[in-house]
C-alpha cells in the first residue's frame, strides 16, 4: 500500500487584536480588520514625515511607497497614500492642504494642487486633524475616521468668484486693447477674450467633475488669464493629462468657433480674437510644467520637458536680443518649472507609482497631444498671415 502524504497547510498566525489565526501575505485581519503590519507601516508614517518636514518630497514619497505593500489595495490608506505620494511628486502638495493651480500663460490652468494628507499621514495627526493613527491599529478603511477633500464651493459663491474676476480682468483688457480709431473695439475684444478663457477653464473643469475631484472655480487674474486650484490630488498622471489636455481642446473649438464666424461676418474683431485663441492654447501646450502641456507631456514621459525648457530659454533670448528686456512671464514659467521637473525625474527613476499608466495610455495621450499642437500651430499660422495681410502690425491697421 503506498502511503500518502498529508495535505499541506499553510502555517498560521494569531491576530494581536482579537486572536483569529490568518496565513502569511494578510495584510488585514478578516475578522476584526486590524492591519497586520500597523507598526512596521506606522514607523515607515514617522520616516516619511521627517523627510517631508526637512523638505526632502522625493525621499518622503519613496517612503510613503513602501507602506503600500503592506496595505491593502481597496483599503482607504492605501489611497490617501497613493494621493499623497502624487502630491510630492508632482511639487504641489506641501506641508499642508490644496496649493495654487498655476496660471497659463495669458490663458488658463487646470493646475494640480493636492488637498495632501496636512503634512502628516498613516499614523500621523493629520487630515484635518482626523489622522490615521487610528486607522492603521484597526479597520483598514474607516472611512468616517478620513477627512475628506473641500468640497467643491457653493454655486452662488462659484458664480460671484468667477464673474467677479471676469469683469475686473474685463476692465483692464478694455484699457490694455483700447484703439484711438475705435471707441468700442477695446471692450468688445475684451469681452470675447475673457470669453474664450472662460472655454477654456470649463473644459479643465469638465474633466474634474468627470473624475470626481474637488476643485475651486475658475479665477480669472489680469495678463495671466486664469486659475483652478484643485483641491483633490489625480490619482495618477493619466486624470491629470486628461484634466490638463481638456482645457486646450476646448479653447480650441473656441477659437475655431471664432474664426468661422470671421468667416461669416468679416469682421475684423473676429479675427483679431481667433488669433489670440489659437496662439494662447498653442502656447499653453508648451511642454513645460505647470502649463497645460507640461501635465499632458508628463504622463508620457517627463523627459520631453527638457525640450520645453530649451525652447523657453531661446524665447526668452531672442525676446531680450529684440527688446532689451527679459519676458517677465517666461521668467516666472521657468522658476515654477523647475522644482517639479528635478522632482519628477527622481521620483520616476526611482519608479514611481503616480506616472505607471501603461502603453496604451501614454500612446494615446502622446497622439492627442501632437494632433492637438500641430492643428492650433497651422490655425495660428493661418489666422496671423490673414490678420497681418489685413491689418498690417496693429489691431485694426
């Protein structure tokens, strides 16, 4: 008679909690929900914190990333952990709370702020003073113990914030396009092109409402164009080149818009308005952070940056060899760029979980991206030559 072996069981361990054996690889107690490496998670909490508050983000998010392992992936820490490790890797969110959403250049931003963990995290008293601390002794997702983001503001308070700031940048457009030939042209253009802003900023928006992030109301700033500041950190680079891309693509179909009633009409004001369009969301698809095509070229890869900021740098030269002056726009763009650049580029050669999107997506985002640049260049192109034969070097002649 051949003897059989016994079946092979898996060795098993007490929970420290209430005593139910589990098998190694749990990471939560199927009985209480204790979190099985809650010391272990809240000593890598402590290290990460120290890095962030002696300002190293890059060495914080790596320690937030080891913690994930340890969690469960449905588990509601392993998705603020997940949010905070995108908010340092992205530059945004620091030490505490949402952050500035970065002004397009004459245009608008879809910005990425995150509403971050308040500088503290797994084990931590953040959270708008809820913390996880709690959280990592027991249940892996207690979701009354989490604070949530800012929720989005009231409709009339939204409303008066952003019509407000429309008027006042309104205001100065009317003086900055005012024309000696004609009274009215500064305030009519003025008009539309805070319109075509505003088309632009709905479609950031769109896109956030779309994957549920909180986000304050479009504000419009003179010379800047506008702002979003988001209150919810993307959960990775995809919904952030998506969030990103939407802006562009909107004023796009704006200033496409635009143009075919030049068409129509033959006025001159038209055309002046669809030329701003097109040149401001091209120039917003800049391959540079924090502009719109910063984020959409991030999630494909961050290394098309650096073509970015060389052509910043030749602008601003070829501006300063014209002009005498430096842009001080362009300035400003490169002093915002490059702390996110450096901490990206460590971050994803580290191996970074917030720009893991795969193939397919960064395929899809790349296309878009050089479809989107290459349509607005030749309608720019078209509309300048038509406005320059027209009108000569001016406005209106």
């Amino acid at each position: 008679m051949t003897a059989t072996a016994p079946p092979y069981t898996a060795p098993t361990f007490p929970c420290p909690r209430c005593g139910q054996p589990f098998t190694h690889g749990t990471l939560a107690c199927p009985r209480c929900g204790a979190l099985v490496y809650a010391r272990m998670l809240n000593d890598l909490s402590a290290r990460a914190q120290q890095e962030e508050a002696a300002g190293n983000p890059v060495r914080a998010a790596l320690i937030w990333r080891e913690c994930l392992p340890l969690l469960p992936p449905d588990s509601q820490q392993y998705a603020m952990i997940t949010h905070r490790i995108g908010a340092l890797t992205t530059g945004f969110g620091g030490a505490g709370g949402g952050g500035f959403a970065g002004a397009d250049i004459g245009g608008a931003g879809a910005g990425s702020a995150g509403a971050g963990f308040g500088g503290a995290g797994v084990g931590g008293a953040g959270l708008g003073g809820a913390g996880l601390g709690g959280a990592i002794e027991g249940d892996p997702a207690p979701v009354g113990a989490m604070a949530a983001p800012r929720p989005p503001d009231a409709w009339p308070v939204a409303v008066a914030k952003t019509v407000g700031s429309m008027l006042l940048s309104i205001v100065v457009y009317a003086w900055l396009f005012s024309h000696p030939g004609d009274a009215n042209f500064g305030a009519k253009f003025a008009v539309g092109f805070v319109l075509l802003i505003l088309v632009h900023e709905l479609g950031h928006s769109f896109a956030m409402r779309y994957y549920g992030l909180s986000a304050s109301p479009p504000i419009f700033i003179p010379f800047l164009g506008a702002v979003i500041n988001l209150r919810q950190m993307p959960r990775n680079a995809l919904e952030e080149a998506v969030v990103g891309i939407a802006g562009p693509v909107t004023g796009t179909l704006a200033a496409a818009a635009t143009y075919a009633l030049y068409l129509r009409t033959g006025s001159i004001l038209f055309l002046r308005l669809a030329e701003f369009g097109f040149f401001l969301n091209l120039l917003n698809l800049l391959p540079v952070p924090p502009l719109d095509g910063g984020r959409v070229t991030a999630a494909v890869s961050p290394k098309i940056w650096m073509l970015g900021i060389v052509g910043a740098v030749a602008w601003l030269v070829w501006d300063f060899v014209r002009y005498q002056q430096f842009n001080p726009i362009l300035v400003l763009l490169l002093l915002f760029a490059w702390p996110r650049i450096r901490q990206t580029l460590l971050m994803r050669a580290a191996g970074g979980a917030y720009y893991r999107i795969g193939r397919p997506a960064k395929i899809v985002m790349g296309a878009a991206y050089l479809l989107l640049g290459l349509s607005l260049a030749a309608m720019y192109f078209v509309t300048r030559i038509e406005a320059r034969h027209l009108l000569g070097g001016g406005m209106l002649d």
